[in-house]
C-alpha cells in the first residue's frame, strides 16, 4: 500500500539522520558547499545557494556555551498569505514532540505519582488483560510490543480524524501485540500516545493542559501548544509545504507521539531550560539520556531522546522536518524546523553535517 510505504520510510527517517541524509526523490538534489571561516558564513553559503525565499523553508538555530551563534529563517510559512517564516514561527514538530511527553512522565516520576514499573492497565484499564505486562517504561523506550498505528497497521479511514480516545478504543479491541513486552525494542508512536493519557488522567489536567502549566508557560515558550480535535494550528505558522494544514490530505488529532508545535525561539529557550534543570532535576535528564534499549532501525533509544554522540530526536511527517540535536560534551545545540517535504530533509542532514565538520565533531 503507497501510504504504508511512505510511512514506513518516513520512520527510518525520524531517527537515523546519518543513514537517511538525503532524499528518497532522486530528482531532488542541492549545491554541495563546504565548511567556511565562521559558523555563520558556513551556514549561509549553503542557504544561499540551495533557498528561495518564496518557497517553504526553515527556522535553525544553533548554540555554543549557550550563546546563539548562528540564527537564519528562510521561506514562506504560507504561500497563500505570503507570509514568511521567523524566529517565533511554530512549527509541527512531528516526532520532536516525543521527549516532551518523555519530560512530562518523568515529571510525574519526580513527584513519586508514577514509576517506570507501574503497569500501563493501572492507567487505562479499559485495555486488554493482553496487555498486563506492559509498563510505563516499557512504552518510554518502544519495547511494549503495541503495533505502531503509523506505520505497522496504517489505515486511512481510521486514521482520518483519529483522536487519542478512539484510538485507545481501537487498540481496547484489537490487542494483539507484535512481541511480548520488554523482549525487543520496536519505534512505537501507539506508546506516546498512550504515555500522554496516563500524564492526563494522572495529573487531573487535559495533556495541553499539562504541558502548558508545567513546561511551556514555566520557561517563556509562549509560541508552543498541542493540537488536537479543539485546538487547529494557528493563524501565521507554518503550513505543510507552506499551503496546506492536513496529514495525508486529511485531518488527524493525535498527540503525544506528535502534534506539539513550537518556534525555534522557544526550542532555544527550552535547550537552556533543560540543561539547567528547571524542568527536571539533574538526576532524572541523566536516566534519560541513558540507553535504555536498542531499538530496530535506531539504535540506542532513553527515555524520549536517541542517544548516540550527544543525544537528539528528529521528526519527519507529511513535509515537516524537525531536529533538536545536543552535544553537550561540546556544549553545542542544533535547533532545526522546516516545511518544505524532501529538499528540506535534505538541508537537514546537509546542514548538521556542516555544523559537525566545522565543529569537529
């Protein structure tokens, strides 16, 4: 099936930027340019040569010691409207939303009201006995064995419209698992799904909610939010491919695997946050960004972020292409958000190879 297909790559890409650095389109290409004096003239030579500004584009920043050293947007975040794309433009972070969930567990886990071994049917125990021996960190690292709706079992017409509850009600109905749980590590986003239930019915809050009193709001990320069923993206940010709002041609309401937007602006602010434990204390970032499990296609996976030199996440949905990327032996940060479908998953990994050649990394 076409979708499953395009899903299925998509997936390989969320994660593995050095294995999927270009574009599955060979007619897509760029103008090779190499590392330059500065960071800045390094970066921009690239974007010169390979953007137009009225295209759809990109937002990237990047830190050193917590100083932005370099800060660009280019292109459109709506052709119709031709309105274009800065610092405080939200983006569909596609798979970036991940270590947010990841944070918001780990949160409650700080509080004592979760444990990494609680079971998943404490929380939701509306779904199958089947499922009594998933844990809660068994769904932070994809090794619950639950088929992922995107990719494993894709289907437009349950998909089109899809909300957390119905596809709770779904999974309620259809148990089966692919392995037996904590055997294996398979990526999941049926697992952060389920992840931004429990923060909900465990904290008394909507997951939007949440996050906003205890993430967003907190550290000044004022351009950030969930989307869902109420709330559609907002008027100015970025559209896919600059024109258009929908997955796959239509809408779908999911979050907690995806569906978080936000701003390179407040990613900045977020990087500093995390680094000085404001959102979780030392102790707990440390057991997240530990390998906690060696996923299919990944490699080494925490708690929400991959781990291989540094640790990260990268998103890739419906022509949204997305990094948060930590080197923090360097104490360097990559900060990249883009709309343009395959030629900007292609300056993804182009411009993160830039920044680790220039940086020797």
């Amino acid at each position: 099936m076409k979708t499953s297909l395009y899903v299925f790559i998509n997936l390989i890409c969320v994660l593995i930027l050095s294995a999927c650095g270009g574009s599955s389109d060979k007619s897509v290409s760029t103008n090779v340019t190499g590392v330059q004096d500065t960071i800045t003239s390094t970066i921009d030579t690239y974007l010169n040569a390979n953007s137009a500004p009225n295209e759809p584009g990109l937002s990237i920043i990047i830190k050193k010691d917590d100083v932005v050293v370099y800060q660009s947007n280019r292109g459109l975040a709506n052709k119709q409207t031709n309105t274009g794309i800065n610092s405080d433009t939200g983006f569909r972070l596609a798979s970036v939303s991940k270590p947010f969930t990841a944070l918001a567990i780990m949160q409650l886990y700080e509080q004592g009201l979760i444990s990494m071994e609680d079971k998943l049917l404490d929380y939701i125990p509306e779904l199958s006995s089947n499922w009594q021996a998933i844990t809660v960190e068994h769904l932070l690292t994809h090794r619950s064995g639950i088929p992922d709706f995107l990719n494993d079992i894709w289907s437009d017409k349950r998909n089109s419209g899809l909300t957390n509850q119905g596809l709770i009600q779904f999974f309620a109905k259809t148990p089966e698992l692919e392995f037996p749980p904590g055997s294996k590590g398979d990526y999941s986003n049926t697992g952060y799904v389920l992840l931004a239930e429990i923060v909900a019915r465990v904290s008394g809050l909507s997951f939007s909610e949440y996050m906003q009193q205890n993430i967003f709001t907190p550290i000044g990320m004022h351009n950030s939010y969930i989307t869902d069923e109420t709330t559609p993206l907002k008027m100015g940010d970025a559209l896919n491919f600059a024109d258009k709002d929908t997955y796959h041609g239509f809408k779908m309401y999911t979050y907690g695997s995806m569906a978080q937007v936000s701003s390179a602006n407040d990613l900045s602010k977020f990087t500093l946050a995390l680094k000085n434990h404001q959102i979780v204390n030392q102790q707990t970032l440390a057991l997240m960004i530990e390998p906690h499990a060696n996923l299919v296609n990944v490699g080494d996976y925490g708690y929400g972020f991959a781990i291989r030199d540094g640790f990260d996440h990268s998103g890739l949905w419906d022509s949204f292409n997305t990094l948060l990327r930590f080197y923090p032996e360097q104490e360097i940060e990559l900060i990249y958000l883009s709309n343009g479908g395959e030629v900007t998953d292609l300056h993804m990994s182009n411009i993160q190879k830039l920044v680790r050649d220039f940086y020797k990394l």
